[in-house]
C-alpha cells in the first residue's frame, strides 16, 4: 500500500475499481466547512485515523 | 446531520474521524450550517465535491442526478476501506452500527477473535481456530 492513489486518476482508469472492501481509499484535497470557515481538508492528513466518509445526496436533506 | 452530530463523540473516541460530504458547494454547505437547527452540533468538516471527483472515486455517485448516494466508508488509519454501507435514496442510515463498526475492528484487532453478528461490546467474540470449524 505504498503507492498513492488519487481520486482524479481514476476518471481516466481503465482497469475496474469499485471503491470497496480491501480497497485502497482514493485520496482527495477539497473545500470543507469547519466550525463556519471555509478550508481546505486533505483525506491524507488523516493517516493514522480511521475516516467515515459520510456520502449525502443533498444539504438540506436527512442523512 | 443532528443524528450523526450525536455519535460524534463516540466517533471521536474510537480514533475515528467523521467528513461528510455532497456535491453541493462549500457555500452550500456554510449556509446549510448556519440556518438548520439540526446542524447546530455538527462540528465535523462538511466537505464539498463540487466536482463530484470525489463520489465517483468513490463509486457512490448518481451521475443522473449529479448527486452522490446515501453511502458511509470505513477507511481504516493505514488508507484502507474496510467496509462500505451504500443506503436506498428515502432511507437513513442506522448511526448505533456506525459506532458498532469501529468497535469491531478494535475488538477483532485486540483479541484477534471473530466478530458475530448483532454483536455488541461486552460480549464475547468468536474463535478463529480453525479445528473450531462445525462446531460453533
């Protein structure tokens, strides 16, 4: 698990990865809203962690 | 969002960390954070896929609507997923078995047992011995 993968690589990726089990999780920079501010967060810096990503359809919407 | 601001802490002490995230934008989101009273506890990252980058990686997004799925990944502290629940678009997710999960991989971790169904902390895990096998 020493190369990294990252989430915009696998637009272009051939080969078949569907993001499960025993995967390797693509890695991202993106905007995030913490405490009201808007910064950047970096799935990386979490190393160490264990991450729930939690996927919604919609603000505005239950979870 | 109030429902997973609740087991936040319980999170938080299984060296778990919580980002949830939509396609909708960071302005969205801050907006969303201000004016819902629902997103009052919430102090987890709200991430935003704008670019919807992430939610196809990730294999959860409905590229019909632009929105991704009711979905939570488990990725454990080494950048691995461990386990991926993936929800019906009206139904909500079971927090309890958020928290439940994590749990698991840390009992499993300790005791090196397997973990049974609808188990809970306090009970006792199951042997992986393999001469144990029929007659469990």
């Amino acid at each position: 698990m020493d190369e990294k993968l990252y989430a915009e690589d696998l637009s272009q990726c051939p080969t078949v990865f569907c993001a499960t089990r025993d995967d390797q999780a693509p890695l991202f920079t993106a905007d995030a809203v913490i405490n009201g501010d808007i910064r950047k967060i970096n799935l990386e810096e979490y190393r160490g962690k264990w991450v729930i990503l939690f996927f919604y359809p919609s603000d505005f919407t239950f979870v | 969002m109030a429902a997973v601001a609740a087991v936040y802490p319980y999170i938080k002490a299984l060296n778990a960390e919580i980002l949830s995230i939509s396609t909708d934008s960071a302005f969205s989101h801050k907006v969303f954070k201000e004016t819902s009273p629902s997103l009052k506890n919430v102090t987890f990252p709200m991430v935003s896929d704008r670019t919807h980058v992430i939610s196809r990686a990730y294999r959860v997004l409905d590229e019909n609507i632009g929105a991704a799925f009711r979905a939570s990944v488990f990725i454990d502290p080494e950048g691995v997923i461990r386990a991926k629940l993936v929800y019906p678009g009206n139904v909500g997710r079971n927090l309890p078995e958020h928290v439940r999960m994590l749990q698991a991989f840390e009992y499993a971790k300790q005791t090196g047992k397997g973990v049974p169904a609808n188990w809970v902390p306090g009970q006792e895990g199951i042997s992986t011995d393999p001469s144990n096998i029929g007659n469990i």
